[in-house]
C-alpha cells in the first residue's frame, strides 16, 4: 500500500524524474551495514545515509518501510523480525532523478533437533548400514553443513543447494561396513549453519547425541538353549537353537540331525543318546555366509561297581600297606573324583586327567602305616562324578563296601 502511494507521489511530483540503474557506486548512498544476518524474531537496525542534498530518501522494505524524508540518515529497525524473505531498498531522489540500493537480508534459525536414527537390526560384521541424521527446523538450507563424525574423527561433510528461505527439515546419510574392530565406536553428526562474514562466530550449530554401535559376527546371532548339556548315557537330550533375524536357512549337523528350515528356531532332540563323543552344530546361512554353533556336550556313565581290594597279609604294627580302590565302567574320567575315608574323616582325595570319552577302569591307591590305635578302624572309598552346573546336583557317586583292618603288635 506504501510502495503504491510512493509511487503515486513520484509520479505527480516529479514527473520528469529518471531513474538510475546504475551500479551502488554511482548512487549516492551508504548502507550501514552493507547487508546483514540476523536471527527469526530478533532485532534488526540498517542506517541509509547520503552526502548530497537531495529531494528525499527513504527506505522501502515488505517489513515496516520508512517514509521519505529531508534528512540525510534514515534507519530501517524492526525489533522482531518474523517473515523469511526480506526485500529492501533504501532509495533516493536528486538532480531530479532517483537510485536505490538494495540491502541483502539473511534471516536464520538454528534447528531444533538433531538426531541420529538407530539402526533397526543388528550391525553383521562385513554387512553394510545406513545412519540417517535428521536436522529439524532450520533455515536457509543453503548455509547448512552437516558433518558425520565417528568418534573424533570427521568421515563425511554434506551441503545442500536447496534456495528456500523457510524452514525445513533434512536428512544425511552416511554408509558403513561393520567391521569387527569398530565394535563400540561412537557416530554422532553436526548441524551448522555457515553464514559468512556477517554471521555469528562462531558459526552456529547443533550436535546430536551419539551412536553407540554394536557389531557382532554371524554367529552372534545363533542362541543355544540351553548353551550346552550335560546327559547320561541312554538318556534323552533336547536343544534349541534360534536367531532373531531373517537368514537364508538354518538346521543341526549331528547324530539326529535337523535339516535346514526357514524357520527361527529349531529343535535337537535324541531320545536315547548312545554316541560318546557327539559334536552336535547348529549351523545358519545369512547374507551369503555361513555360521556353525558347536553345542558342548558331555555324556556320562556312574560306575558299575567301587571296591576295595582287602590287603592279603596281616597287618604288623609300624609296617606301611597299600589299599586300593577299584572303579568299574565309568566315564569321563576326567570328571572322577575318588575319595578315602578313615571312619567319617577323608584321609585323601584324588582326580585323574585321563581324556577318554568313552567308560574305562580306574584305581586309586592309598598308602597306610599299621598302627594300634587303628586297630578295627574302617576304611571305604567314594567315586564321584563332579560333572559341573549344569549336571546333574547333587553330582552323583558311588561308595565301596567299608573294610576293617586288624592291626597285630607284640
């Protein structure tokens, strides 16, 4: 409405007035400052001056323009900028002609978020990702930067050519390969708005929270329940194996195999276990690569018979003899623990490191010297099975017949 009635003005008042096109120099005017960047909805104040005597100067602007005037400095103020795109122009009219020069206005927001989207599955070693970082509510897009970091490391810069003035939210993206060693490391992406020399320093910005990524191999994937088993021999045995991904296939290799399914998970099971050294495997085909999960197995057998062998002479007193302990039948050896006892005391405790699987003959010795006062004392040895948590509680075991020695002295 203000630019019509000025121009209605000009055109009665000074009706041979010729308008320059000129370059600024040959306009006699001064911007203080030459342009500006401000913030929405903060203050602005530009002063328009001359040298010359002329017949008016003033500012016409699509926010709050300032009416011609006499005076030789005119200023342009709003307090609370609010519109995006600004046009003005202090203009004036001497010599009966008129020129203006135009004041380049940049109006910003800093955006309020930033954020890195996390990743929807698990990060596969070799397998390639996207991160996404979303910058909302900034403006001009064209003066944004958007930096990936991966800890202190700068790895990807990214500017816009976006020419709008308002508001807008925007994305980067930044493509990965997990590798095993970046299990742990840290991605987080910048926002800043570089405005020039007439923009704030230094430059706006705002930084997201950062990525805490976990990278794990195919096998990571595979769960085992229970993550191995412990089973008598002849007995039944049942495992699950499960992943929570999409895979191309999965199954068991073993006796009692499973074949491949596309399912998520898939069961082991043998009713009667008879195979002592099994090495049961679930195995998944994912993103062309395939992972094998042994599940630890330990078949057991308690002992068909624990005795001892009786000394075949008299005890004479101070003379030393050698009772032995005889287990019958009995796997794994590893796991047999034989105990003495005198009476209700354990005298000696004793393991082997025998690494047969399958059931063997074990003996145990124990060295004693005839003494009076143990003559009638009992002695029996223990065998045990001490198969850990996950056998069998309390481990199972088996206990000689207890002797009674005579000991003879003069």
């Amino acid at each position: 409405m203000l630019q019509g009635l000025l121009g209605l003005f000009y055109l009665s008042a000074v009706s041979q007035l010729v308008s320059l096109t000129g370059t600024q120099a040959k306009c006699p005017l001064k911007l203080n400052p030459s342009s500006v960047v401000v913030e929405y909805d903060s203050s602005v104040s530009v002063d328009c001056s001359t040298d010359v005597t002329h017949d008016g100067i003033g500012w016409e602007v699509n926010v709050r323009s300032v009416p011609m005037t006499k005076a030789k400095l005119i200023t342009w103020r709003v307090s609370n900028l609010r519109q995006w795109d600004i046009w003005a122009e202090c203009f004036i009219i001497y010599n009966r002609k008129q020129c203006s020069t135009l004041l380049p206005v940049t109006v910003y927001k800093t955006p309020d978020s930033v954020s890195i989207n996390r990743v929807d599955r698990p990060m596969i070693e070799g397998s390639q990702y996207e991160l996404q970082c979303d910058i909302v509510n900034v403006a001009p897009v064209k003066n944004l930067i958007v930096k990936w970091f991966k800890g202190e490391t700068k790895v990807k810069t990214e500017t816009f050519t976006d020419t709008m003035k308002t508001p807008v939210n925007k994305t980067s993206k930044l493509q990965i390969t997990a590798v095993r060693s970046d299990n742990g490391a840290q991605y987080r992406c910048e926002a800043e708005l570089k405005l020039g020399a007439d923009g704030p320093k230094p430059p706006p910005k705002v930084t997201s929270d950062s990525l805490n990524i976990t990278v794990y191999s195919i096998c990571a994937l595979l769960q085992l329940n229970p993550s191995s088993v412990v089973v008598e021999y002849d007995s039944s045995v049942s495992v699950d194996c499960s992943t929570d991904v999409t895979h191309d296939g999965m199954g068991w290799e073993a006796t009692g195999s499973v074949p491949m399914t596309g399912d998520k998970l898939v069961t082991w099971r043998v009713s009667n276990l008879r195979r002592w050294d099994i090495r049961p495997q679930c195995y998944m085909n994912y993103n062309r690569t395939q992972c094998t999960h042994l599940l630890p197995v330990t078949v057991y057998k308690t002992p068909d018979n624990v005795s001892i062998n009786t000394v075949d002479r008299p005890m004479i007193e101070g003379s030393q003899y050698q009772l032995q302990c005889d287990i019958v039948n009995v796997a794994p050896v590893k796991n047999l623990i034989v105990k003495w006892f005198k009476g209700e005391t354990e005298v000696k405790s004793e393991t082997f490191n025998n690494t047969m699987k399958t059931p063997v003959n074990e003996t145990s010795t124990l060295e004693i010297t005839a003494n009076r006062s143990d003559n009638g004392t009992q002695y029996r040895c223990e065998a045990e099975l001490n198969l850990g948590a996950k056998g069998p509680q309390p481990p199972p075991k088996m206990t000689s017949k207890s002797i009674q020695i005579t000991v003879q002295y003069l």
